[in-house]
C-alpha cells in the first residue's frame, strides 16, 4: 500500500490515454504513485486503490463514462478524507448532470468532481507543434463538498499544465456549451472519419493524402462513433455534412475536403469555433488549400 497523501488512481490505465497520461503528464506535473485499475477489476482489488488515492482520473470509454463515475461516487460514499475525481470525457453534459446527482445523492462533504475536456493526446500535445494553439484544457464545471474545497488545486494543476507544457486552462464554457461548440468543430471532423469508416475507396485515398488524421480516426474508431451518438448537437451536424456529401460526386479526396468545407461554412459562418481540435484545423487547411 502506497504511503503517498497525493497518490492518482487512473481508472482504465490500460487505454491509450490512460498510457498516455502515465507516459508523458503525470510524470511532468512531480506525480509520483500512479495506480491504475480497470472497469473490470475484481472488488477486492479495486477497493484497497480506491482507499489509497487522494485523485482519481476517470479515463475508460465515452460509452460506459457516466455509469462508470457514478459507479465511484457511490463506492467512495463513506470516505472520510477529501478526494478529488478528475472527469474527463469529451461529450461533457451528460456526465456533468448524472455525477452532480449522484454527488448530491451520496452528500459526502470530502468528495468534489472536476469536469474537464483535455483537447489533446498523444497525437499531439507538443508546443512546438503546427496545431499547438488548440491544446487546451476546456474546465467546464466544478463540484465541492462542503469540506473539499477545489479552488486551490485546480489553480496549482492549471498553472503546472501551463508551466510544463504551455497548456492552457479555460473557464470560459459550461458544459453544455461545450458539447455545442466541439460537435462544429470535433464533430464535423469525425463526420469525415464517419465516412471513411463506411466507404473503404475513400478510406484509402485518405490515407494516402494524410495519413496521421488516417492512423488517428482508425485508433479512435469507437471513442468517435460514441462521440457521434451521445453528443446531443450532432445529428444537426451529421444533417448539414451529409447534405453538402451529396451535393459532391462522392468518389474523390477532394469531394470529401468540398464537403467538409461547405459544412464547416453552413454550421461557423466562415469564423473559427471557439475550441478548435487538431484534426478540425488540419481539414480545414487542407481544404482552403489551393
């Protein structure tokens, strides 16, 4: 058992952004006992973890996120000591309301969440990268128990983040602004991934004119069709890409940048949206390039 007051428990460490974590921040920002369980880790197991962690990082699947942090909630009901759980999913409300109940549910005054989007990974998070400005992390909610006060943590964590990595903290969008926002921007990307996933002579001409977005949507295959299912703003985005689709001959590379760039002008106006991604950001300049 770790003797370290500020152990982090990484739910779903064995995931790619779990690894990542692991890997390239947590060491960065002086972590020094990482604790990884899984969803299916047996009780006796999970528990002795769960009892040693001052922070908990939530990082398995979009699909099962909400059922999962509820699932914490509730096993650290009776936890005597403040604890910290770091939410982090890319469709945010959602988990934002099924965990502020619980946690009103439970009223334990030592548990507080943080809900987070970190819009980067380990296909880039470097400063020194093209798309680097877009590397952010989105806060859109937090929740404090009467005895866990979050304001000077999650002042401390931001600050590291922007020290070790020049990454910045925004406050500037709830949650539901958040899914909004990303679903023209994250989710007109993933229509394009949508696409390839569905039409294999599309897949290959993708892969042969950018193959890191390629390799990228391929890894993410099923983070990106949860995305396209539970965020609530995307059938509308689905709706507009689809239509600009068929307006293509729908046989080329270029008619696949044609429709993403007339969907990109019907749902932004032809202005940036306000949490760009890197994979949005490369489309759009492939698409505006002569």
């Amino acid at each position: 058992m770790s003797d370290d007051p500020d152990a982090v428990l990484i739910i779903g460490g064995r995931g790619e952004f779990g690894r990542f974590l692991q890997r390239d921040i947590l060491p960065n920002l002086g972590v020094h006992t990482v604790l990884t369980i899984e969803r299916d880790t047996p009780e006796d197991q999970r528990l002795p973890k769960l009892q040693q962690a001052r922070h908990i990082i939530i990082a398995t699947p979009l699909a099962v996120y909400a059922e999962q942090a509820c699932e914490i909630v509730h096993e650290c009901h009776n936890l005597q000591r403040p604890l910290t759980l770091w939410l982090i999913p890319s469709v945010q409300a959602g988990v934002w309301r099924a965990v502020t109940a619980m946690l009103a549910s439970v009223q334990n005054p030592y548990l507080s969440a943080v809900f987070v989007h970190p819009m980067y990974g380990p296909n880039g998070f470097r400063s020194d990268e093209r798309e680097a400005r877009t590397f952010r992390n989105i806060l859109t909610a937090t929740a404090g128990g009467a005895k866990h006060s979050l304001a000077d943590e999650v002042s401390q964590i931001a600050e590291a983040f922007q020290e070790k990595f020049s990454i910045e903290t925004t406050t500037a969008f709830d949650p539901e602004q958040h899914d909004r926002i990303t679903a023209y921007s994250q989710g007109l990307s993933y229509c394009v991934a949508q696409t390839i996933f569905e039409r294999p002579e599309i897949d290959t001409l993708l892969r042969t004119r950018m193959p890191d977005l390629h390799f990228s949507f391929h890894a993410n295959h099923g983070l990106i069709l949860d995305f396209l299912r539970l965020n609530a703003y995307m059938p509308k985005v689905l709706a507009v890409f689809w239509d600009a689709w068929q307006r293509t001959a729908q046989s080329s590379y270029q008619d696949l940048l044609s429709a993403f760039a007339q969907a990109d002008e019907t749902l932004n106006c032809g202005t940036e949206p306000s949490i760009p991604t890197k994979w949005y950001e490369k489309l759009r300049a492939a698409a505006n390039d002569p």
